[in-house]
C-alpha cells in the first residue's frame, strides 16, 4: 500500500481531533454529576422537583467561571455549546412542529374583510386541507375561483385595502394577486419564525433547533433539556397581542347578570325533559341577590354546586365596584362562556354595555378563576395596544417581594397611556395578553413618562417568559403545535442506561467474535472497529448532530455491519492463501479492486443511497438514525481498508506470517458444493405461501399503524404498582367517550394510551382539556393525593404520572404518510438504476429489487400477524419506515455482494455454464454471507434484549429483515436473476 505515512499521520490526527471534541461531553457529565450530588444532598425528602431547582441553581453559579472545571479556561457554558448532542429520548424535552395559521394571515391582510365569498372560500379551504397535502393557500385559491364570480381578490372588501394599495390595484388579476399574496404569507412567517426564534434564544435552553420547513408554513422546534411543558407551550403558541382596555365593575353589571341569570334558568329548564325538571320558576331569583352581594366562594361552595340550574350555579358574581365581575371553578369556565355568549343572553345587554367582552383571569387560585366585562367596541379595536411597547423586563415590586414585568413605551404610547389613565382615575384599567387579564388595578392618578407594569401571582420564571414574549413582538398570526413530543428525563436517562447496557454488550460479542473466528487477524479487526466508533463519535460531536436512540441503534447496527467489510477482506485473503500464493500477495490481492474492494464499494454505496433517502424524507430521530448510518458507513470503509490494512502490513513485515482463522474455525465453510438453484423452485413456493399468508392478514388484520400516520395523541404513564391495561380503557371511556388503546409497555405498571380524543380541536387549551380528562380517568389508579402537576410530570426522579407524550394532527400524518411511501419508492428506484449501473444488465437489476421487495411485504406479513401476540409495542411508525429501509440496505449490501462474486466468475470461468456460476458464486461467498448475517443478528438482539421499550418493535423488524434478508440473498435475488437471463437467452 502506497502513502503508508501519509495515511498513518491522517488517522492519528483524526483520532486525537475526534478525543479532544470528547473530551467536552466528558467535562460536561463531571459537572452535572457535581449539580446532581449538590441538589440531591441539600433537597427535602428527595423531592424531585426542588432537586432540579437546585441543580439548575449548582449550574448557573458556575455557568460563566472561566477554568472552574479544570478545562483551560473554559466556562461551563462553552463547554456544554461543545459537547456531544444528545435528543430528546435520551435527555428528555420537546421537540414540537408548530403551523403558523395561514388563515389568520389572510384574515390579517383582508383587515377582517366580511365579504360572503372570502369568508365562504376560507372555510372551504379549511375543510378541504383535512383531506389533503396541498398548502392552505393553495386551496383557498382553488375555492375562491370556484365562487367568485365577477369578484375578484383585488376587491376593496377582500384585499384591495389601503394596508396592500401600492401591492394590489382594483385591475390586477387574481392571479396576480395570488403572487403578491404569497410573497405577504411568507414574509408573515418568516416574521414568526425570527419571533420565535428571539423568545426560544432567551429561554435558557442548551443547543436548541428551530428551522423552517420548507414553504408549508411549519415551524420545527427542538428543546432537548427543556422540563417545564406548560411553560415551553405558552411561550411557543403565545401570540402576544398585549392591549389595555378600561373594564365594567362587579357593580354596573348586577342587573344584566341578574337577567342574564334568569335566561340561563329558562333555556336550561327549556333543554331538560320535563319530568325530571324540578326548576322553580323563581330559582334564578331566589340564588342571586345573596349572592350578588356575598364574598366570592371556593369550589367547594356554590360554585360546585351539584343543582346546575342557572347561571349562578357556574358563576360566583361579586356585585362589588371592583374589576372582578364574578368567579368560577376552572372546570366551569366552558359552561360559562357558553352561556354568556348566547345570543338570548347577549342580547340583554344594551346601550353602552352592547360591545361587552367577558375575558377570564390568567391564572388559577385554587383553581377558581376571576372573570372581567371589558369596554370594547364596534372594531374589538383596543385603546393601545402592544406595538408601542419598546421594552420589558422582569422586576419586583416596591417591596421587593414579588415579581413583576416592568414594560417601557414609546413616545405615541406614553401620550395614550397618560390620557387613559387621566380619562380612568378612580376606575379600573385592564393589561390583556393574548385575550387573558393579567391584571386590573385601580387607576389612582395618571401616569406619564411611559412606564408600567403587569403585577400578578407570578413565578420569577412566569415573569421572565412573559418579558421575553412581549420584547421579541407579536406573532403576525396564531401558531400551533400540529405534532409534538415530550419526553420526561426520568425516562430519558433509562433509554440512556439501556443504551450503555446494549452497545457494551454487541461490542463484546462482535469483537469476541470476530477473535474466535479470525484468530489474530481478528484482533488488528478489533482495533479497526474500535478506531472506528472513535471517529463517529467524534465526527458526531463535530458536526453538532444530535444522537437519539434510534440514533445509537444506528451506530450499533452499523458496528455489526462494518464487520462485514473486514469479512470480505479477510474471505478474499483466505482464497488466495488457499490458491498458494505468498501472505503478502494474498494481502494485496485482498484488498485490490479485483479483490474485495469492488465487493465492498458497491455494497456500501447501495446503503449509502438508502440512507440518505432517510434523511432526505425522514424528520427528527429517523435524520438522526441516518446520519449516523451514512456516517458509520463512511468511517468504516476507512478503517477497513486502510486501519486494517497498516496492521496487517506490520504484522506480516520482513517475512512474518498471520493466520487468517483458527484451529476450530480453519475449516468453516470450506469446499461447500450447494446446487442452490436446484432448490429455488421450493424457495418460491415458500416465500409465496408466506406472502400470501401475510396478504390475507394485511387485508383482514390489518396493521397497528402509530399516531405518525393516523393522527392523535399518544401517551406513556407510570403507575406505582402492576395495573390491568382493560380495566383502565374501561375507565378512561368515561371521560373520552370513546375507548382509548391502551398496552402494556415495558413493565406492568406502566402503559402505553393512544386517543383520538379532540385531535381535531386546536390551540394550547384543547391540549390542557385532554390531559385534565386523563388524570380523571386514571386517577383511581393514582396514589392517593396525587396532583394534577405531579400526574404531569417533567421532572428528574418522576416515578409517576406522564413519561413521554406525543401528539399529531390528522393533516401532518397525511404528510408523513407520503413522505414514507415516497422513501421506499424513492430507494427502491435508486438502488435498480445503481445496479444497471453497475452490472449493466438488467436482470440483477430485477434480481435485487425483487428481493427487496418481498423482504418488505414478509416484514409487513409478520407485524400484520404477531402484532396482537406480541408483548411489547409493534406500531407501523416513521421508526418502522426506517427499519423497512434499513433492512432494504442491509439485504441489498448482501445481494451486491454476491452478484459481484457471480460477476468475477463470468469474466474468469467464460467456459462455465451460467448455472454452475451462479452456484459457484453463492457457496463461494456462503461463508462471508453467514458470518456477517450472525455479526449483525447478535447485536441487534443484544439492543432488542437490553435496548429500552421504545425501540423493541424497531429492532424486532430489523431482526425479522436480516434473517429474511439473508434468504432472499440466497434463495430468491440470484434465482430470478438467473431465470430472467435464461429466459432472455431462450427467446434469441
């Protein structure tokens, strides 16, 4: 080998490059594991969440110290910038794709236009988009032409306002029109996206990912680390559309919320069948004037009274002159709203008190809610609104003692704050973000210079994020969150204590292996392999890719497939020593293109091609599982030609020899003779009888596909003793109205719930509405005097409650239903045309995507019938996407293998009949075949044993894929082949 020193300084390089990016994730633990005693040793009782606090307290007091750690002079904050990536199922966190609302931004720019036809064709389009891939946009378009008529978008009732005059004429075209409007949609996302991105850059997560997808106008955000759920989706749906309102008192509305109360009683009395109606007609009468004038009462008092008759029975009211119009218990608040937007009820207020709007307080005390009567108008047009802010902080009050936001306003803004609050003395103003009060003070005197705050029950964090909200601006239109996932870190340092468990396993087993059966050229393979995980972690950290666990099961995988490029090296050695050439000749014979390499070439590039179809096509974990694959790929055709081939070249210097095998293996598939095409005719009644088999249950049984493809919500609870899955589906069908699916998951006390319940619904509210619905349903399976806040989880320690959560849309699992059915497609294509390529013929082009094919519907055949025998979960998902072309790559690399081998024969043995070639060529390669099929089965089921629940079923089809893969390779790509050129042959 040529440029041996070259090679030898490159890799030494490499190798130092890749330990000293290590070496950060390496400080990083030291000094979490220093937090972690800290917190642990000074939190009462092992509280989880003070634990955390305090070790995120340990943490900022050494953030930016520079040499605290002993590290140069590094902070920790640089040091953990550097580290190695880690994703949300092994850190815990949320990654969430958020859908900016096209629709609003439309309604935006027509500045609320009434027109029939632009309201009409806005609806439509909302309607239509629930069954289709096409953007919003495009199907507003295709409605409005449907029924415009003579109108057009440019019309001054749609888009021809003065805010888009000098863009849209009263003559430009809709087509025209359609192309400013799509400019207007994108620069209102990406607005959103630059928003977004100014609150998630403050929010104090480390390496946190937001990107645009593409033109669709989602948003992907990542927050590995990130615990408090509610807090990160408040932050990320928040629209931030601050305004100050003057309010109606608890006073000025007693007589519309007596006669309010009143109508409520009839239209309840109206809606309930009169024999089990025992309203009395006086009832609203009789349960309204104490209460008018009592104090507001607790959940346990009238508020939760079980005689829900009127108004009253939801609504506390106060009939005080204070802002505070009335209380309710959170739970009742829907009952409310309904009531008092009525339009029996609306219309009782009259005169000034017509623009009423009813708006609740933002946050809960023992979960009773107060609620406001705002003064808005014809326009629902605010006195001021947030745009005049220019800054905001988090402070304290004058006593110091609560947090607050302190905002600053422009010079338009302090002259319209001073003229309120002049106009307002001795009344009430009220600060609404996002159609919440914050607060509602008393105005004493009038303020000027520009300055005020939001006073409230706030956390110093409530206070910091709410800061940040309004300094970063308002959202030009509503977002929110079509697909998510939450992970608990309780549960992300098990799959990371599974995971450590798993690869320690298959690198014992691969390296004990490859010693039995190699002897001492198996060592130099060894070191080669460890040489090579060195570089993918490094390369990794480099890169700043994020590792998930299907990420490592992709570095595991790719372990025990890099195996096989030595295999084929040490196979082609192993020949020519046998052939009687010298050890240094059969080495370079070995790793010659005629040799090995060639072999080795085309079987990493057809996985190289499937891999990055993966990433092209796949999101999340499964780019982080490509990645890694292609990265592994790379590195170890490295190592194996050349790691392996500096050892070999040191070991067998000035006339040393080197045993390719030992004692016991010396003879291992040696002189095999099988007439494998002899058998083919077996082998496809087989796989036929199995195919068919696995068609009748795909068409009968069907497949358990995952909320990937169908849409709903997925959840991952751990209860503190064994509990029955039907018993639980029983309960919770209470509360969803409909049976949820609910598995066992890993252990007995832990479960698996899938629900459609309110998929359809949006906004951070419905989310809330379904988790409340599932802690009452599960609550008889809860430890008495557990909280909903416990139940919700989010903290390191959580033994309890909601470990992981995941959310899609029906719309976004459309998507990504087609983004997998064009992955598969997309590989299969690109590895037939690879292969004309190649063997510029196009039988083996047909061979290997034939074998492909039925490796693919015999994986389906087997989750379609094992998936409701099965102890752990087996759902078709983008994970299961992956593993399908995963094992697309793995029986495609043994394919190309073989067919090289088949190829070498032709060109050499020109006097051999094509059948004798073909045998020829798959005994000759049986040896390579079955020791990288056993290399890989015994690391992967090292993961499927030791791996974590979360990626059994994913393992499970890699499993089933290798074994078939193997056959297929064997009994059904070479056979079609060769019937394909025999029968080509016949015909001339």
């Amino acid at each position: 080998m040529q440029n041996k020193g070259l090679i030898r300084l490159f890799a030494i390089l490499f190798g130092l490059v890749s330990l000293y990016s290590l070496s950060f994730t390496f400080f990083a633990n030291k000094v979490e594991k220093e937090a972690l005693t800290y917190a642990t040793a000074n939190a009462k009782e092992n509280d989880g969440r003070e634990i955390a606090k305090l070790e995120k307290k340990y943490l900022d007091s050494v953030a930016n110290i520079p040499g605290v750690l002993g590290f140069g002079d590094f902070t920790y904050n640089d040091i953990k910038d550097k580290e190695i990536n880690l994703g949300l199922d092994l850190k815990g966190g949320i990654n969430a794709t958020l859908q900016v609302s096209v629709k609003d931004i439309l309604i935006g720019l027509s500045n609320d236009s009434k027109n029939p036809i632009f309201n009409q064709a806005l609806e439509a389009a909302t309607a239509a988009q629930k069954n289709s891939s096409s953007s919003y946009f495009e199907l507003f378009y295709q409605e409005f032409e449907k029924i415009a008529g003579d109108t057009k978008l440019s019309d001054p009732s749609i888009f021809g306002t003065k805010n888009l005059r000098e863009k849209i004429t009263f003559n430009t075209t809709n087509a025209e029109a359609k192309d400013i409007l799509a400019g207007e949609i994108d620069a209102s996302i990406s607005t959103a996206f630059q928003v977004l991105r100014s609150r998630i850059d403050k929010f104090g997560v480390t390496q946190p990912n937001i990107q645009r997808i593409g033109t669709s106008g989602r948003i992907l955000i990542e927050l590995p680390g990130a615990k408090d759920v509610e807090r990160v989706k408040k932050l990320l749906q928040s629209t931030a559309e601050l305004q100050f309102w003057e309010v109606y008192t608890g006073q000025e509305l007693v007589q519309f919320l007596v006669a309010a109360n009143q109508k409520v009683s009839e239209i309840i009395a109206a809606e309930t069948p009169k024999e089990k109606s025992e309203v009395k007609k006086d009832a609203s009468a009789d349960d309204s004037i104490d209460a008018l004038l009592g104090e507001a009462k607790t959940e346990n008092d009238s508020i939760s009274a079980n005689n829900k008759t009127s108004l009253f029975s939801f609504l506390q009211p106060t009939g005080q002159a204070s802002s505070v119009i009335g209380y309710a218990a959170v739970k009742d608040t829907a009952k409310v709203n309904e009531y008092l937007n009525n339009k029996q009820v609306r219309a009782l207020l009259t005169g000034e008190y017509k623009y009423a709007k009813f708006l609740w307080d933002a946050k809960a005390t023992n979960d009773v809610l107060p609620l406001y009567a705002i003064k808005s108008n014809r326009t629902d047009k605010a006195p001021i609104e947030g745009d005049v802010i220019s800054d905001a902080s988090q402070q304290f009050d004058q006593l110091g003692s609560h947090p607050e936001v302190s905002m600053t306003m422009n010079g338009n803004g302090s002259k319209l704050w001073a003229k309120m609050t002049a106009e307002n003395k001795g009344k009430f103003v009220a600060v609404v973000l996002d159609n919440y009060v914050y607060t509602a003070p008393r105005v004493n005197d009038a303020i000027t210079g520009g300055r005020t705050s939001i006073s409230g029950n706030f956390t110093i964090e409530e206070a910091t994020d709410l800061a940040n909200v309004l300094k970063a601006g308002k959202l030009p239109a509503a977002a929110h969150i079509i697909q998510s996932e939450v992970v608990g870190p309780s549960l992300g340092q098990e799959a990371i204590n599974a995971s450590l468990i798993s690869f320690a396993l298959a690198i014992v087993l691969v390296l004990g292996w490859m010693i039995l059966y190699y002897g001492k050229a198996g060592w130099f393979a060894d070191v080669a392999l460890l040489v090579n995980i060195l570089f993918i972690f490094g390369i990794l950290t480099s890169f700043g890719a994020v590792l998930t666990l299907p990420g490592i099961a992709g570095i595991i995988l790719t372990i025990g497939m890099s195996v096989d490029a030595n295999v084929i090296i040490f196979e082609s050695i192993k020949e020519n020593l046998r052939s009687g050439k010298g050890i240094t000749a059969a080495i370079d014979g070995g790793f010659s293109i005629k040799g090995a390499l060639s072999a080795i070439i085309d079987a990493n590039i057809t996985t190289l091609l499937t891999g990055g179809i993966l990433y092209v096509f796949g999101t999340g974990p499964i780019q982080g599982f490509a990645f890694t694959l292609i990265v592994g790929i790379l590195t170890s055709l490295f190592t194996a030609i050349f790691i392996t081939r500096l050892l070999l070249d040191a070991a067998t210097t000035k006339g040393k020899t080197l045993a390719f095998s030992t004692p016991t293996t010396k003879k291992w598939f040696t002189g095999i003779e099988i007439e494998f095409l002899q058998k083919r005719k077996k082998a496809y009644i087989l796989s036929a009888i199995i195919i068919l088999i696995g068609l009748g249950s795909l068409f009968t049984n069907g497949l358990n596909y995952g909320v990937d493809f169908v849409g709903g919500r997925t959840y991952t609870v751990r209860f503190d003793e064994t509990v029955k899955s039907n018993e639980v589906a029983a309960s919770l069908k209470e509360v969803f109205g409909s049976a949820p699916e609910v598995k066992t998951y890993g252990n007995n006390n832990q479960l698996k719930i899938t629900t459609k319940y309110l998929i359809d619904e949006e906004g951070a509210a419905t989310d809330t509405k379904v988790e409340t619905a599932l802690y009452n349903g599960l609550k008889p399976y809860l430890p008495e005097g557990t909280s909903m806040e416990d139940f919700k989880g989010g903290f390191t320690g959580q033994t309890i409650g909601i470990l992981s959560y995941a959310k899609v849309e029906p719309t976004i699992a459309d998507d990504i239903k087609e983004a997998a059915g064009w992955a598969i497609i997309g590989s299969l294509l690109g590895v037939f045309l690879y292969i004309l390529l190649r063997f510029k013929k196009w039988e083996y082009s047909l061979g290997a995507v034939a074998a492909v094919f039925h490796d693919v519907l015999v994986v389906l055949s087997v989750f379609s019938i094992t998936y409701k025998l099965m102890p752990f979960d087996m759902e078709i998902d983008q994970a299961f996407i992956a593993a399908i072309l995963t094992v697309v790559g793995y029986s495609l690399n043994d394919t190309v293998v073989i067919f090289d081998k088949i190829r070498e024969f032709t060109e050499t043995h020109t006097k051999w009949s094509m059948n004798d070639v073909v045998n020829k060529g798959l005994s000759s390669t049986l040896g390579r075949t079955i020791n990288t099929s056993i290399t890989t089965l015994v690391v992967l089921i090292a993961i499927f044993l030791f791996g974590g629940d979360s990626i059994k079923g994913f393992m499970f089809a890699l499993i089933i894929g290798v074994v078939v893969g193997t056959y297929s390779s064997l009994f059904i790509a070479s056979p079609i082949m060769y019937d394909a050129v025999n029968k080509k042959s016949s015909k001339k």
